[in-house]
C-alpha cells in the first residue's frame, strides 16, 4: 500500500504567497537597489504609498506582482510564483545603459508629456542629431 502524494504548492494559502512576495520584494529592494525604498520608486515608478502598502499589507496578488516584475526587470515569476527556488527562474533582462541623472529626468519628462510635447521634443533631438551634436570623439 503506496501513502498518497500530497502536492503542498496546492496546500499553500493566498496568504502563504501573498508573505512570500512581500519577502521577495524586500530582498530585491535590499539586492538590487540598497535597500532604499526610494530608489526602487524611482526606477519603477511607482507610487510610495503604494509600495509601503504591498510590502505590509496591501492586497498583493499575481497581476501586480507580474506588473511588478516588468517594472524592476525582475526574472519572470520572481514575484508571480515566490514559492520557486530564485536559482530555477529565467535570468533577469540584461540592463540597458547607464544614464546620467540629468539623462534620466529628461526620461522623466518625455514620459509624462504628451503627444504634441514629445513631438516638439523628437524634432529638437533630430535636430541636435543632424548638427553633429551628441557624438562622442573617436
């Protein structure tokens, strides 16, 4: 006589993953940008109020933990399956270039303008670009 096989991913409460993506969120936070809240609210962002909330109490379910993820370029199912070993999860997306803080806040800004002020803004970079301006020296 065989016991039977008991699945205890299946056994696990919503509120055993809910804690093991709060968990998950804070380690990527202290890993990934010094434990500081504000630099993950920065790069991601999102609102503080919001993120103070999923880390303590907020509901925290898979579509945020997935919006989560794309935000801070997060391996797929860091967040989504937080009972997963890391190790066995897809490597993060490789980091785009490093911009200077004057570089990122004109980011900022054309993410928030609106069609017409991107527009204007694309026009003034081409132009820029066909003067020559912007390259670096060999």
């Amino acid at each position: 006589m065989y016991l039977p096989v008991i699945d205890t991913l299946a056994m696990t409460t919503t509120a055993d993953i809910v804690a093991a993506r709060r968990a998950r969120l804070r380690a990527w936070i202290d890993q990934h940008y010094a434990g500081v809240q504000r630099n993950f609210v920065d790069a991601t962002k999102i609102n503080q109020g919001e993120l103070s909330a999923l880390l303590t109490s907020k509901s925290f379910g898979e579509k945020k933990a997935r919006a989560l993820e794309i935000q801070a370029r997060m391996p797929d199912g860091y967040l989504v399956s937080p009972l997963v070993e890391p190790s066995a999860l897809p490597a993060p997306p490789a980091p785009g270039p490093a911009l200077s803080p004057d570089a990122l806040r004109l980011a900022q800004v054309y993410d928030h303008a609106s069609p017409a002020q991107r527009a204007a803004f694309d026009a003034l970079a081409r132009g820029y670009e066909d003067a020559g301006a912007g390259k670096t020296k060999p």
